[in-house]
C-alpha cells in the first residue's frame, strides 16, 4: 500500500531503519511474518484522501486491523 511513485522499502528482522517520506499519501507497513495477523500500521504523509481504499489482497484479519486503524485515528 504505497502512494503512486512511491518507493518500497524492506527492514530486516531487529535491523533498524530510516525512511524519508518524500512522496504526499497513505503508506501501509507490515510485519511480513505476522501480516496475516493483524501486525500493520499506517502511516499518513501530508494531504491524504481518507476515501483511500485498501487493497484487495489484504487478508481478513489485517483487514480489519487496517479499518479500526483508519476509523478511529490511532
């Protein structure tokens, strides 16, 4: 879940990492090994549409955890 023209970016397991958002939108993080679980978070840079929608793929669980994330602004 990256805005157009946005770059992916991977940290390994207990590697500590440094991002520079440069590009305006909603960024969606995920624990590679615990993302069917629900392990994401959001991370909103500038002016983002909140009509934003999640992507197809997202498993059940993450799903919902992304939805309450969005709902009540955590």
């Amino acid at each position: 879940m990256l805005p157009k023209g946005a770059e992916r970016f991977i940290g390994r397991i207990d590697e500590e990492i440094f991002v520079n958002f440069e590009i305006e939108g909603r960024y969606g993080i995920k624990c590679s090994p615990h993302y069917a679980m629900g392990m994401v978070m959001i991370i909103d840079v500038g002016d983002v549409d909140d009509a934003s929608p999640l992507p197809d793929a997202v498993p059940k669980r993450t799903r919902e955890r992304m939805s309450k994330i969005l709902m009540s602004g955590e």
